[in-house]
C-alpha cells in the first residue's frame, strides 16, 4: 500500500481551488452581496458546503444543461426539485406559464383552472 503524500494533496488542492476562483470571478463577486441577507449568501444551506471557496451562481439552465454567471457550461446531474421531472425550461411549460402570467398568477380567488386541477387530482389519487 502506497502512503498518499499529504502535502502534494494539499498542493494540488490549492492549486485547483486558485483556477476555479480565476475561473469563476462572477461567482466569486457574488459571495459578499448575497451574504449580506442570506444565511451563508445562498438560498438553501445545503449551498454552503459546497467543496470549494464558494458555490456556482447560475444563469441559466435548459433540458440538463446549466451555465452560470461567467458563461461556464455544465451538465446538470441532478437537474433540482423540479427539474428532475423534465428537465429545466421545458418549451411546453414555458409557452403554459407565459400564457397564464399574461392573465394574472395569483388572483386568491377560484378559478376554471381549479376545478380543472381538483378532477385531475381526483382521477390520479
């Protein structure tokens, strides 16, 4: 069994840590502001552990695919909560949400939509 040379670990470590800050200086500017009224300057606290300096700010994402604020592309192997289902901005429901926000997103009263939803809701459970 060959021992693991603990300072060339901590070397190399260092020098990947150094290009991921070169690499990312968006997310990297980002850290600060959102620390300022996010716990740990990230939405969810699971965030701040992430293995480096500091985490990834997204842009964007579509299908499986995710790029962040310094144009850096990703493939999404966890595609999130919702993504997981089908894949971030789906076409389809982008083109339903846009139609519905155009008629209003939250009016707290009943709508057709509802009873729609209710019978769906019914017939699958």
């Amino acid at each position: 069994m060959t021992d693991i040379d603990r300072t060339r670990l901590a070397t190399l470590h260092a020098r990947e840590e150094e290009r991921f800050t070169e690499t990312h200086p968006g997310s990297a500017a980002r850290v600060g502001p959102a620390a300022a009224h996010l716990l740990g300057g990230v939405p969810m606290n699971w965030m701040a552990r992430w293995p480096g300096r500091f985490p990834v700010f997204a842009a964007e994402a579509k299908g499986a695919h995710l790029v962040d604020v310094d144009g850096n592309e990703y493939i999404d192997f966890c595609l999130g909560d919702t993504g997981a289902m089908t894949g971030h901005a789906p076409p389809a429901s982008v083109a339903a949400i846009s139609e519905q926000a155009g008629r209003g997103l939250s009016m707290m009263l009943p709508t057709d939509d509802a009873i729609a939803v209710g019978d769906e809701l019914a017939r699958r459970f």
